[in-house]
C-alpha cells in the first residue's frame, strides 16, 4: 500500500489495519517457527539424534525471579487503572492534564 494511500484512511481505518498486520505478522512468524523446527528435526534425525538431544542436552539453569513491580501511580476515579512507573505510560495517565504526581499513590 502506498503513502499515499494511507493517508486517505481516518485513524480508525489505520488501527484497524494495523489490527490485521499485527495478525498476519504472527501467523507467520508461528508457520515460519514450526517450518524451521521441522527442518531442524530431519536434519538431527539424518545424524541419528532427536531434537531434544541436541538443543535440551543439559537443561536450564535456575535464575533470579521477576518480582512484579509495585502500584505507584492509580487513577482517583477508577482505582483498577495502575502504573508501576515501568515502562511506556498508560493511555489514561498520557491523556491526563497536569502533573501525574497527583495520581501516585501514597
């Protein structure tokens, strides 16, 4: 689709599209997994090896687990909207006028 083109399209019709993209990327993305993984299959039991001897050999090792973050800033008229202050910042805290600080919880 050309430039042009897309900037025919309201905002709606450019989500929407962007709905299907997203779609269609990870439908391919998953047939192009499970292409791969059979691949890699007949080329281990060409030498005589299954998969899981190859890439499962010795296991994973135990790391540190992810501790969820804590609630720091909560919407004053619907206290299920929260924010830890990780990463990209809501929709409804970037649509909020003023300071965020009067959302962060005390």
């Amino acid at each position: 689709m050309k430039d042009s083109q897309l900037e025919k399209l309201n905002v709606k019709e450019l989500l929407d599209l962007r709905e299907r993209l997203d779609d269609m990327i990870a439908s391919k993305q998953d047939r192009e997994k499970a292409d791969l993984k059979a691949r890699f299959e007949n080329m281990a039991k060409e030498a005589g090896l299954s998969l899981g001897e190859i890439v499962g050999g010795r296991g994973r090792k135990a790391g540190r687990s992810k501790s969820a973050a804590g609630v720091k800033y909560q919407h004053n008229d619907n206290p299920a909207l929260t924010w830890s202050g990780r990463g990209r910042k809501p929709k409804w805290l970037s649509e909020a006028t003023g300071d965020i600080e009067r959302f962060r919880v005390r």
